[in-house]
C-alpha cells in the first residue's frame, strides 16, 4: 500500500494537540517569570514565532490559558497521590513518596505556576474548577496521613492542621527554586521531606 502524502485524522489531532501544548509550555515560563499580569498572548505569541490568531485557535482567551496551566499542575499534583497510595508499604513511606514528588512538581513549570498565581488572576467562571482540584488535593494528604497513624508510622497529629503546614512548606519550593541553583529538584525535595517528617516521627 502506497503511503499517502495526506495527514490521516490521528496525525493531524497528534499535531493540533503537540502545538497546543507548546503554546501552554510558553505561556507558563512567561506567566512564571513575568507574572500573570504582566504577560500579554502577544508576548506568547512572538516567543513561539506565530501569530496571536494562532493561539486562539487552541485556546478561547488568556483566562483559559491560565486556568489550562494551573490545571496541569495541579492534575500532576493529585496523579503523584494516587501513584504513592497505589505503592507498598507502611503508610509513612506512601506520604514520603508523596510529599517528595509534591515538592518536584512545584519546582517544574506547571506546578510552579500554581504556587505563583494567586486566585486573584482566575476569572470568575474558573474558580469552582481550580478549587475543586485544590480541595481533592488537600483529601489525598489527609487520607494519607489518616493512613500513617492508623498503621503506627507516625506519630498521631491532628490531620487537618499537619495539611495545611506540609502544603505551606512545600509549595513554598516554587517561589525560591533557581534551576541555575547547586542542588536539583531531587535533592531538595529529599531534604525538606526528611525535615518535615522528623516532626511526625511517632514519640516512645
């Protein structure tokens, strides 16, 4: 059979969906390193060497540009959830295992924009959506921790609390993390889950 210089339909959805998420991956570095406000489809536009029209063909407006990047990385987020749950092992070993790649995720772009958008810049109509993702985020670690106390892994805490302070730490990664910086991403998030975790070391 005679291979067709034509682009069959899985083709052509494979390109529209690879130039899409290089449209994401762009605006998510300038979102990142300019701020949200700062940034115009424009500027999106001319770092990709296309036109403005081009992005709207992918993507309605900046807000659905803004709420499809915190989506990946909070999607990415609640992903390493169900991976580390899906593991063997005490219960201490699955919330490590969380909490480490927790902290990678917020030092990569996608995750990174989460943690430097405020929710000031979502519009009206994509609040409900990135809330739900935060709230189903904020479960899983408190499913995992109910989980390492009621195995004995760590000490018995107050879980809602322990949530919100581990989620304070390590979203602060994506504020302060330099790529150009001595330590990578692993040794980071290996370093302040060891301190962390110190903390809800069961007592004797």
């Amino acid at each position: 059979m005679q291979n067709s210089p034509f682009r069959n339909a899985a083709q052509r959805e494979a390109d529209r969906v690879a130039k899409r998420d290089a449209v994401l991956r762009a605006a998510v570095r300038m979102f990142n390193e300019r701020g949200f406000f700062a940034t115009s489809l424009d500027d999106v536009a001319a770092s990709l060497g296309i036109s403005k029209r081009t992005i709207y063909h992918y993507l309605a407006n900046k807000d659905q540009v803004l709420l499809e990047c915190v989506t990946i990385g909070l999607q990415q987020l609640l992903r390493a959830a169900e991976d580390a749950r899906a593991e063997q092992g005490t219960g201490r070993e699955r919330l490590v295992k969380f909490l480490r790649r927790y902290v990678e995720i917020n030092m990569d772009d996608f995750g990174m924009c989460v943690t430097r958008t405020g929710e000031e810049a979502l519009s009206r109509e994509s609040l409900p959506r990135y809330r739900a993702l935060k709230r189903e985020i904020d479960v899983a670690m408190r499913q995992m921790l109910a989980e390492a106390i009621d195995d004995g892994s760590i000490a018995p805490i107050d879980v809602k609390i322990t949530s919100f302070a581990l989620a304070g730490a390590l979203n602060w990664p994506g504020r302060w993390y330099d790529p150009d910086g001595a330590l990578s991403p692993e040794q980071i998030s290996e370093a302040m889950v060891a301190v962390l975790m110190s903390g809800l070391d069961p007592r004797s």
